[in-house]
C-alpha cells in the first residue's frame, strides 16, 4: 500500500498520537511521502520523519493508494487540491475541532490503521464545482469541494448578485455576499448562514445569501446538473471570489460560471462511521443542555 500523508502544525497535546499514527504507516508502507511543508514540521517537532521521503507537487503522489489528512476539515479541502482528479481516497484524522470531513477521532488511530490494513472501510463520493470566469485565471485546480461565495470586500455596501440558471433567470440578491455550496459544504460556511444541512451523496447545490437585505430571500436547493451563473454589481468594483478558503478578487459585471466536476472527491470512512451519527455527535442533537 501506498500511502502519502498532509497536514498542519498542531498542538503539542497531539505529539503522541501522530508519533503513534506515523509507526502505524510505517508499518503498512516502508516507502510513505509527506508534504513537504507537514514534513518539515514534523523535523523540528520530532525525529521520526527524517528518514521519510516528502512530496511539493500533486503528480508526486498520483498511483497513490490513500492520503491520510492530519488536521481539520480545511486540511481535508487542502488535500482535495493534492489528489485532484485521481480519485484518490483521503482519510482525515481530526487534530482540529468539528471535523464533518476529518471525522477520525485522535483517540481512533489504531483502529482506524487496523481497518486500513483489513480493508474494513468503505468510500464515499463527493461532488465538487467547477468555476470559470473569462479573463480569469484559478491555477490547476479551479474547482470546489465545500462552497464558491462571492463577498463584498470590506465594510462597504451590499453586493448585487444576479443569479441564473442555464437561460432561466432565478433571483437577484442584495446581500453582504452569496454561497453556493454543495452537500458537502451544507455544515461550513453555508449552514453558519442558515442554510440547510444536506446529506451526502444528494445531486443538489443550495444558493444561499449572507446577510439579505430583503428577509424573505432564504436558501434556495437545486440540482447540480447544469451551469449556474452569477454576476456581482454593486457601488464598489471589486468582490471576492472563492473558492473553499482560497480568494481571487473578481471584477464587477464578470460572470461566474459553476458546473458540477467531472470527478469526485473520494472520502475514505471507517465501517461505523455514517453520516447522521456524525452530524448528531458534531451538532450535540439529542443532548438535553439541562443535564450538564
């Protein structure tokens, strides 16, 4: 098995678990890589790597058989951006707090090593948005794993947002920005704005505004399938764009084009892990706040 390892810097709390986590990689592929930047963390922080090979560059880790994320559910985006479209599966072992997508406990690592070893996982298929805006570049990875928003820059007047879909005219919103999120990203940036949690596996982006300065425009649930379009006026010339954390500043009267991905990002889950016993544990439904 081959197997490449990303992250970020933690606490000190977590020395002895990762020291643990890295034996057990070790013990499963003499060979693994850890990005580079992880790696030299860990060099100052420890001396177990020292003798491991690193990896700067995506391809570096295509035929890879996991990537195993160490951090939160931003280290989990950020290795959506390593493996791309290899479909590589990414298991994210949680040093950080809510972890949706970095759903392995720290006090699991053995017995989420052990299930690697015996296959006894199974594998989840994530929808991710493309986006193009002409005149615009986004590097290699112009797609979207949790959400694409526009914002208004600053603490200046609300940003216009026309929307359509395909040749149909949905809506335009005045708001402090727009999300469009996939169900992945129904328990980031879109659900702290009152948006609906969506479950996995479901066809759907849902456009949300931040901030509406009319009440009655609420989150709005389509299908994925087809391109949606979005273009921002407002008294400044300039928004921002992104994607997942990573910003662009968009020009105003620039339309934003999103599609679904020809790939999907690939989560590797443990055999008791599902998605409403997560949601449950990470939302504390069904806990009486009387009874602390």
């Amino acid at each position: 098995m081959k197997i490449a390892v990303h992250g970020r810097a933690f606490s000190p709390e977590f020395d002895d678990a990762i020291k643990q986590i890295l034996k057990r990689i070790k013990a499963l592929d003499d060979r693994p890589m850890l990005e580079f930047h992880f790696k030299r963390f860990l060099d100052e922080r420890m001396s177990l790597t020292r003798d491991w090979q690193s990896f700067d560059e995506p391809h570096q880790v295509e035929g890879f058989d996991l990537l195993i994320a160490v951090g939160g559910d931003g280290t989990v985006l950020e290795a959506a951006t390593l493996v791309r479209d290899t479909e590589i599966p990414v298991l994210g072992v949680n040093t950080g707090r809510l972890g949706f997508l970095s759903n392995v406990g720290i006090d699991e690592i053995d017995l989420a090593m052990d299930a690697v070893a015996a296959g006894k996982v199974w594998y989840e298929k994530r929808l991710l948005l493309k986006i193009e805006v002409d005149g615009m570049e986004f590097g290699e990875f112009p797609y979207a794993l949790n959400e694409v928003a526009i914002m208004k820059r600053d603490t200046s007047s609300m940003v216009a947002v026309e929307v359509e879909r395909d040749d149909s005219f949905v809506n335009n919103y005045w708001a402090d920005g727009l999300i469009v999120s996939t169900p992945t990203g129904s328990t980031a940036y879109s659900l702290s704005a009152g948006g609906p949690i969506v479950m996995p596996g479901s066809e759907v982006l849902c456009i949300n505004p931040v901030a509406p300065h009319n009440l009655n425009n609420r989150p709005l649930v389509i299908p994925a399938h087809g391109e949606l379009q979005m273009t921002a006026e407002g008294r400044e010339n300039q928004f921002l764009l992104s994607l997942d954390s990573r910003m662009f500043i968009l020009d105003g009267g620039r339309k934003v084009r999103v599609t679904p991905a020809p790939f999907r990002f690939v989560l590797m889950n443990l055999e008791h892990q599902e998605f409403f016993s997560t949601v449950r544990a990470k939302m504390h439904w069904g806990i009486d706040p009387r009874d602390r």
